[in-house]
C-alpha cells in the first residue's frame, strides 16, 4: 500500500522495490530502450537478474500455500517461502519478452546475457526453457548448488538433472554469489578444514560442463564475515534478523 498514491502495488522482494507491469508494451519498450542504450555504448552483455519474475499472472491470483507435506518441513520464518509460486513468475509471457531481447542483443553482434533463475523445485527444467535454441539467453546460473548440501550425490543429481533437462540448453554453474553465504563456510564441516574445501570446490567448478561465474574472493578461498546487527547495510538481514542475517557476511571480506 502506497499511502501518497492510495493504491496497492505488488512486490516479489523489498517494498522499495515493485515489480514493473510487464503486460504493458509501453514498459517493455522503455527496457528494451535502456538496453539499446547501453548496447550503443560498447557492453558486451548483461546479467539479468532473477529473470524469470518479470512477468506476473495477468489475473493476478494469489498463490496456493505448499502441500502441507513441504510446508512441514520448512524451517524458514520468511512467509514468502510458504508459497507454491505459481502465479507471480516463471510465465509463459516472459519468454516473448526474452525473444524481443534477444532479438535486440543479436543486432549487435557478439554480445551475450546470463539470466538468474530461482525457481523452487524446478529449476533446472525452467533454464533449459529459458537457454534452448537460440531465440533466449545465452546461458543462465540457478540456486541448485548454492545451498547447503555438499556431497559426492548431491553434485551428481544436479548434473544429472541438468544433462536430463537442458538439452541445447546451457548452463552457467555457481558455488557463491551476493545473495548466498559464501560457499566455503557452507560447505565446510565443523572439524573440517576450509583450505581443502576451498581448493577441492573451484577444482570441481572448473570440471563442470559449462560456463563458470566466480565470485569476487572465491579464487581466494575467502569464509562468510561475521557482522553485528549495527554493521548491517543489507535490508534483508536488518528485517529478518536474527533468522536470516542477511548478504553483509558474503559481500564483505
């Protein structure tokens, strides 16, 4: 609720953050402008964040809550994540709108996008849509092994499922980035030794087909800094602290 406007607006993160009203053609050609924009100016690509929420269910219905069987599970005390999101992304609209891109990329020549997808559960078969042919993104990176578990099967799974669902699709893999705590504090077990993880996983990374995005002090071996609530600048972790401590620890060394 916007009390200067009187009107309600959707958001899928912060309240100072609402979404854009994709079904309007007038927006999507501002952004292809902003592109065309910079394109003029020499990038060489983008990265596209969270790219499959641009567009929202027209009817705007909410969301059914998860199965009581997942929600059982969830340990999370964002109320966000106790949704099955299928009506505010990952539609099928979004893809028009990713040709138009393309499209505008492809009249530049040797130019390229890598899309960020976050999609519970369905992943990986929502980047083979988003990277087959070539009408879309270049490549995209997913949430699927920047998360907690680390072993010998959970890396398999992942690779498994990718090389099942992508097809021509590609994919860009990634062990840390701004959103996640960095990787070798992750993965790294409490008698274990953060060096060996440290090397051991960008050797894997490296191995892995596809592209690679390295975040900044990962060729380091950089671990997850440790703030204090007044150090915070992260939104996210100044609302959900103490749960949630927020992007400081991995966006810092």
């Amino acid at each position: 609720w916007d009390a200067t406007h009187r009107q309600y607006y959707m958001h899928n993160f912060l309240a100072s953050q609402p979404d854009l009203n994709f079904h309007n053609p007038e927006v999507q050609e501002a952004l292809l402008d902003t592109v065309r924009f910079w394109l003029e100016r020499g990038v060489d690509g983008f990265r596209l964040d969270t790219v499959n929420y641009y567009v929202h269910d027209r009817w705007l219905r909410s969301n059914p809550p998860l199965a009581s069987s997942v929600a059982g599970t969830n340990t999370e005390t964002n109320t966000y994540l106790f949704q099955e999101h299928l009506f505010d992304k990952t539609q099928p609209e979004n893809l028009a709108f990713l040709r138009q891109f393309r499209a505008l990329l492809d009249e530049y020549g040797d130019r390229a996008a890598v899309g960020e997808i976050g999609d519970e559960g369905r992943s990986l078969q929502t980047l083979a849509a988003y990277t087959s042919g070539r009408d879309k993104l270049q490549m995209s990176y997913t949430f699927d092994l920047l998360g907690s578990q680390f072993s010998a099967a959970h890396v398999r799974g992942c690779v498994e499922a990718f090389e099942n669902a992508v097809a021509d699709g590609w994919v860009c893999w990634a062990f840390s980035n701004h959103d996640v705590v960095r990787h070798v504090s992750r993965w790294t077990r409490p008698d274990g030794d953060p060096d060996r993880v440290a090397k051991f996983s960008i050797m894997l990374l490296a191995c892995l087909r596809g592209s690679i995005c390295l975040y900044q002090g990962e060729e380091l071996g950089l671990e997850e800094a440790e703030l204090a609530y007044e150090d915070l600048r992260d939104p996210v972790g100044i609302r959900f602290w103490p749960g949630v401590k927020g992007r400081d620890g991995c966006r810092t060394p």
